[in-house]
C-alpha cells in the first residue's frame, strides 16, 4: 500500500472514530465532567470561607468572660478535623473519601449551630458588634453552602445519567469515566440538622 492510501485510510478512521465517540456521548462526558468540578469548586470554596470566618469568631467569644469552654472547643477541634482533609478531584469518584468529608463539615456545622445557640445566653456577646457581624456572615455562608452543595447534586446527577445509560455507559467503561459521589440523604440530614440544646441546667454564671 501506497504511503498516501494509508494516510487517506487514517484519517477515514479518525473521522469515524470522532463521529462514534461523538455520537456516544463522549463530547457530553467532557462538559459534565467539567461541570461537575465546577460545582464541586463552588462547594470547598463556601466550606473555605465558613472556615476562615470561624478565628475570628472564636477570638470575639473568647472575650466573653464564663463562656462555655467546651462548645468553643468543640468548633475549634471539628474546624481542625475538616480542614485537615485533603480534597482531590480523584474524592469525587471514591463514595468513602466523600463521607468522611461530609461528616466532618457536618460535624463543623452542628458545633457551629450549638456555639450561636449558647451565645444567646450572653447579653455582652449579644450586644457586641463584631460578633453580631460574624454571625450574619455565618448564616449567609451557610445559605451558599446549601445552594453550592444543590448544584453539585444537579450535576453530578446529569453525569451520572450518562454514566449509567445506554450506549454511553459503553463509552463510560471505555474512557473510565466512573460514576461521581454525592450528598446522600443520610448525610443531608446530618447536615442540616441543629445540635440539641438543653436549657434545663442552670443559667451560665456570671
């Protein structure tokens, strides 16, 4: 065969190769993936910035004299704990590696949710401005958080319908293209539920 019937036949290949790929949802994977990670993006960032908040808040509450030590200690060590992961995108495919994140912000959340609760024991902490100010931040984060981690359900859930459908689980299984971990309903929960709080005990001393 002649060097340029053999370049012609390449590139037919190529051309049915790009148009099967095409036609398989390989182009759609590309955009999903990256999707996908966008979302992903949003949601440490969020997590990021409740994290970078939460110095300061213990600082302010550190001023308050009788303040509850271990439920400020608690914010201290579960902040520790989740910030102490490391995040890859190789997490999004590894169900375990994404419960353990969950839970420890969860964690992080609830220890958080007890701290404002308490502080409504504290008429100083109360009436302080800049603890009134990270508080308000706190909650918005906490609002971006949940829009965040809601457009990544929706985006992996469109990746992981390509994932799992036919033809394209074929080119899945091809390309490796593994179906992503989300946000379980057991970890939502976790999540988004408050602490108990017990007021039945005595009033903090002041």
């Amino acid at each position: 065969m002649s060097k340029s019937f053999l370049r012609r036949l390449a590139s037919v290949a190529a051309v049915a190769v790009a148009l099967s790929t095409a036609g398989c949802g390989y182009n759609d994977f590309q955009r999903l993936d990256e999707q996908s990670k966008a979302a992903w993006a949003e949601v440490l960032n969020q997590y990021q910035r409740r994290a970078d908040l939460i110095p300061n808040l213990v600082a302010t509450v550190k001023g308050e004299a009788n303040f509850e030590q271990e439920t400020l200690t608690k914010v201290i060590e579960a902040r520790a704990k989740a910030t102490s992961i490391q995040v890859t995108p190789e997490m999004l495919a590894d169900p375990q590696a994404m419960e353990r994140f969950q839970q420890a912000q969860g964690q992080l959340g609830s220890a958080l949710s007890r701290l404002l609760v308490v502080a409504e024991n504290y008429p100083n902490l109360k009436a302080n401005q800049a603890f009134q100010d990270l508080r308000v931040q706190l909650e918005g984060t906490e609002n971006r958080i949940t829009v965040a981690r809601n457009g990544y359900i929706r985006a992996i859930q469109e990746y992981n319908v390509l994932a799992r459908s036919f033809p394209t689980n074929l080119t899945a299984m091809v390309f490796s293209y593994a179906p992503k971990a989300g946000f379980t309903v057991a970890n939502e929960q976790a999540i988004s539920s408050p602490p108990a709080v017990d007021f039945s005990g005595s009033a903090p001393k002041r």
